[in-house]
C-alpha cells in the first residue's frame, strides 16, 4: 500500500524529489565553487571572471593616468574594483542622466499602459506585500513544470546566443554568454517570488537563457 502525504503526492515521490533537488544543489555548488576558484587565480574564463578583470583593468588605468604614468603592459596584475566605482568611471549618475529621455522613449514604445492600470485594478490592495513584486506582462508561453520550462530553453539557447553575437558584433559590443541557468538557482527564485505556498508560477520565469553584451560607457551603450 502507497503512503500518501497531506498534499496528495506518495512520500516515494516526495523522497525522490528532494533526492534529485540535493543531487542538483550539490552539482550547483560544485560548479559555482570552481568558477570562484579560477577566479582568484586569475585564470577564469566565465562572466564573474571577465567582469572581475574588466573592473580591475578600468580602476588601474584611472590611477595610473592621475599618477601621469605611461600606459600598463597587457600582463599586469591589477586590483578590483566594486561596482559603485565602476559606476563613477564612466561618468556616474550625470552621465545616465543624459540618456533617461532615451530610456523612457524605449520602455513607452513597449509599455502596455491599459494593460498595466487593468493588472492593477484587479490585483488586492496589498499586492506590495507579495514577494514577488512584478506585474509586467509576461511574454513566455504557460509552462506546468519547471521541467516543461527547462526543455524549452535548452532547446532555445545556441540559436539565443547566435542572435546575441549578432547584435553585439553590429554593434560592437563584446558578448557574455552564459549556459542556461543552474537549476538549483531557479528553483529557489521562483519559489520565493513566484510561489503562494501550494503552487509555482514557473511561466514567470523569464531568465533560464540570458546574456549580456559589453559596451565601453554609456555613450556606446
């Protein structure tokens, strides 16, 4: 006879599930502890690591040009930077400010304003206290699984990056790409923003396949 849990699932299922959710974990650890290893040994090759070395580059070069000293050889050992640093580099927030016309000019073109005093009208009073925070339309198809969703962005992702490369040659820029999104992560996201505590919107989860294109400043951006 099948033991049954309250929610209606066996406790095999329920058993295997968090098997498979530990095995997942255990591999995402793994995985995220080797890129922080090549990281600080400088010999990274992923995201975290470019833009580790892209952040220590531009922080080196301004000191140097304050110190009126010649230009680093390609070689040098240089230190890190935070973001905020980063930030004032290219200009900081009166520089952004140049291109917020342009950025609202971009979000009307794609804004669907009935549709956003619609969502709230009909969502609760305290929506805000939700976790998840977001009520823009979701462009995605509907997806029961986060298996169903995974299937569908593996089966997306080199011709997502080929367009990526596309677009960041046209308009040269330097192209980030990522593999599809660690399981464990996207697990725990969509839980936490997307989950009521019975059930999981995993339609709403738009960031399995993702990259980002590098530009130098604002400017070119």
């Amino acid at each position: 006879m099948a033991r049954v849990a309250p929610g209606g699932e066996s406790l095999e299922d329920m058993v295997a599930g968090l098997a498979n959710t530990v095995a997942a974990l255990q591999s995402e650890l793994k995985s995220v502890k080797a890129e922080l290893r090549e990281t600080k040994k400088g010999t990274g090759d992923g995201p975290t690591a470019y833009a580790v070395q892209m952040l220590a580059k531009i922080k080196a070069a301004k000191d140097r040009a304050a110190a009126g000293a010649p230009p680093a050889a390609a070689a040098e050992v240089v230190q890190s930077i935070t973001y905020a640093e980063a930030f004032e580099l290219i200009g900081g927030e009166a520089e952004l400010q140049k291109y917020a016309a342009l950025s609202e000019e971009l979000t009307a073109s794609i804004d669907d304003k009935e549709l956003a005093a619609e969502l709230k009208r009909l969502l609760p009073r305290d929506y805000a206290k939700r976790t998840g925070f977001s009520t823009k339309l979701v462009n995605q198809p509907f997806c029961a699984t986060l298996e169903q969703l995974y299937a569908r962005a593996n089966a997306v992702h080199d011709a997502f990056d080929d367009v990526v490369r596309d677009l960041a040659e046209k308009t040269s820029g330097r192209p980030l790409l990522p593999p599809v999104k660690g399981e464990v992560r996207a697990r725990m996201k969509a839980l936490f923003k997307y989950g009521d505590g019975k059930n999981v919107a995993w339609y709403r989860l738009t960031d399995l396949v993702r990259a980002t294109i590098e530009y130098v400043d604002l400017a070119a951006l």
